[in-house]
C-alpha cells in the first residue's frame, strides 16, 4: 500500500495536508486564490466599477474551492506558478514593444 504523502502535489506536501489537514487545506486554499487572482488580473481583468469587480472575485473564490480539493493531488497551484510566468513574461514584452513604438514613433 502507497503511502498518502508520497501522491501529494508541491503544495501539498509543502504545507502538511496528510498531517495537518485543517491547517494545511487553509494555506493551500489561500495559495491557489492568490495565484489565480493574480493570473485572472494579469490576463484577463479590466477596469471595471468595484461591486462587478468583487463579484468576480467572489466566485473566484468559490471556484478556487474546488481547485483546492483537486490541488491536494494533482499539480493546480504548480500550473498557476507557470501561468503567472507565462503572463508575466508577456506583459513586460508588450510593455517594452509599446515603450519602443512610442520612442520610434516620435523621435
């Protein structure tokens, strides 16, 4: 018989979900609402007035349940962490690609 800890994913293990399940749920649970929160805003957000914003995150916060619960075995927050690269990465380039056009454009 495998051992439980052994299937965890990272974050899991990271925080002692097998050991501590209350606790360790909570930060797993908080770790996969920041990096989704930070993905939805580096891709996908716009301005909006600040009740349709709290609504969205609202039920990211409810979705981010269910990933929580997936999250404990299967790699959620580790895909997250390549997402936030990912977009990351891409805002600074089209940042420096705006930037240069700017300075081309009047010179």
């Amino acid at each position: 018989m495998t051992d439980v800890s052994e299937r965890l994913s990272f974050f899991a293990a990271l925080y002692k979900v097998d050991q501590n399940p209350e606790a360790g749920m909570w930060w797993l649970y908080a770790t996969i609402f920041v990096l989704s929160a930070v993905v939805f805003k580096l891709g996908f957000a716009k301005r909006l007035p600040l009740f349709k914003t709290a609504i969205i995150y609202f039920f990211l916060a409810l979705g981010c349940t269910f990933l929580t619960f997936f999250g404990v075995f299967l790699p959620v927050g580790e895909g997250l962490i390549v997402a936030v690269l990912i977009l990351s990465i891409y805002k600074v380039r089209l940042h420096r690609s705006k930037k240069e056009q700017e300075t081309g454009a009047n010179p």
